[in-house]
C-alpha cells in the first residue's frame, strides 16, 4: 500500500484572509476562486456574489450553526465543484452568504474535505490536499514531528487528549477562525491563571455580532504539545452547543495557534494531527507568540 507521501499531490499556492488560509477552487469550467479552508464548518459555503455571477439555480433553505447562533439560509446548487489536487467534481447544495461577511468567495468545508488529508505549510506558504490512506499511527516522518490521535463529531475532529494545568479538555480544530475560542467551563478553570481580558467584537459569517474576552491561559497541553500561554478569546458560542461541549472545558482552536508550528497535517479518515514542531522551540513546546497584532486586540474579527 502506498504512504501518504507516495500519493500524488499538487501544492495550492496560499492567499491569506484575516490570517486564514484560501485555496483555489473551480465551479464547474469556471474559475479558480479563491475559498477559505474551514475545518470547522460542516457545509461548503458560496458567497452570494460568486451565486449570481455564475446564476447558480436556488436550492431549499438549510439551517446553519455560525458563532453567533442557529439560522435559516437560502442555498444554491453548485454544480462540478473542484479542488484541483482532488480531481473528482462533486454537485453540492450549499448556503449563500454575503462575501463580505465570509471574506472571501467561498469556505470549503468538512463535506468537501472529509475523505481527504489536508496539510498546511507555514514555512512554504502552501497546502496540499490529498486522498487519504490507512497508516501506522505512531508512523513519523520527522523526529520534530508530534501525532495526536482525534475523534470524529460530525465530520470534524477534536482532540480529547488535551489539557490545561490538570483538568482534561476538549479542543475542535477551526481552521476558519482567526482566533482561539474558549468556554465558559474552560474559563472557570482557569479562573485567576489568566491575565486580565479585553473585550474584542466577532463577525460571523452570517455578518452578525458578537463579544468575547480575550486574554492569555498558561500551560495548555495538546497530545504531546505543551503551549506555554496560548492567546484564548472566551464566549459560549453556538459550535459548543453543536457538539455538546458546553458543560465540559474545551477550546477552538483557531488560526493564531496552529501558525505556531512549520506545518499542521489534519488526516480526516485516519482521525489524526500532526503538528511539526518549530525548529528553535525546546523538545515538544510551542509558543503562539503574542496576542494579535497592536497593543490592544483589533476591534473586529471573523469567524465562522
């Protein structure tokens, strides 16, 4: 059987939105567009632009979660959606949301990438998506190279092997969040641990508000990965809901934390991460590096 890396793979150049990462994607015979990767959406999404210019046909309302709520929203049929290193074309039913909201043309999210392998390298500035295959887990192909083992809620994974100082935690990889979430569990325990927080304003894709507190938690550990303080901007949004995180501590781990390793692996199939470590940290540390950027954190941030 062949390994992941004899798997023939074609390099996506990257564009950045908001710290989160696009990819070109084709509609059909037109395109690329550029659409966000969003590991933590369990549907594709098109903007409403990209729908009309291509006068995609309207399909029924379908409910979405966001980080703001529950809604109702129109969707379109998008006929032969593709990634180019994927090859295979699939017709979907997806939302229509406002490009501005959405920050770009699009999200491509668990339903496209589900039975593949996506990794992001940071040090490149490239992704490359694969089709999965069965493989060792304790396989490594590189001695900085970390393997956590992930369980799968509705396509995408969370981590159970993760904790702060010594309560267990549960962590949700969102590659389509700028920021790090956290719960109102999660920030009980931390309690007095944290510095003191600033109130940041969130945007979801639905263009709606919401506000969380954000502040620095100490001594995160992610399978073998211990984050000495990790940026965590906490508000029970919907997503904890949505996989019965609301009662026990847990985290989204967003965009501002996994830029903090070379490169991130996200295997769907075979439920595992792989994070290679920085090449100046200590033996299984990292670091997120600061808060975001200015002294005070920007006043509006997307999520999904």
């Amino acid at each position: 059987m062949p390994s992941p890396e004899d798997v023939e793979a074609t390099l996506l150049a990257l564009g950045e939105i908001d710290q989160r990462l696009t990819v070109p994607v084709a509609v059909g015979t037109s395109g690329p567009y550029n659409f966000i990767i969003d590991t933590g959406a369990e549907r594709t999404v098109v903007s409403r632009e990209l729908a009309g210019s291509l006068r995609l046909g309207a399909s029924s309302p379908v409910m979405i979660t966001s980080m703001t709520g529950r809604d109702l929203v129109n969707t379109v049929v998008v006929p032969g959606l593709s990634i180019k290193s994927i090859g295979e074309e699939h017709t979907i039913i997806a939302p229509a949301l406002g490009a501005r909201d959405l920050g770009a043309l699009g999200l491509l999210g668990i339903d496209t990438l589900r039975n593949h392998q996506v990794t992001i390298d940071f040090e490149k500035g490239t992704m490359a998506v694969r089709p999965s295959v069965k493989r060792n887990s304790f396989s490594r192909r590189d001695r900085d190279e970390i393997v956590v083992t992930a369980k799968s809620v509705f396509g995408q994974l969370i981590v159970t092997d993760a904790y702060y100082d010594n309560t267990r935690i549960q962590v949700v990889l969102d590659t389509g969040s700028q920021v790090t979430m956290g719960n109102s569990a999660l920030r009980k325990r931390v309690g007095r641990d944290a510095p003191r927080s600033q109130k940041i304003m969130l945007t979801s894709v639905t263009g709606d508000q919401t506000t969380a507190d954000y502040t620095q938690v100490p001594n995160i550990l992610v399978g073998q990965v211990r984050f000495g303080s990790m940026p965590v901007a906490f508000a029970d949004v919907t997503p904890f809901e949505r996989f019965g995180l609301v009662k026990r501590p847990a985290l989204l781990l967003g965009m501002d934390a996994l830029r903090s390793f070379r490169r991130v692996e996200i295997d769907f199939p075979n439920r595992q991460v792989r994070f290679l470590m920085p090449k100046a940290a200590r033996p299984k540390w990292a670091g997120t590096g600061s808060m975001l950027p200015g002294v005070t954190p920007p006043g509006q941030i997307r999520t999904y």
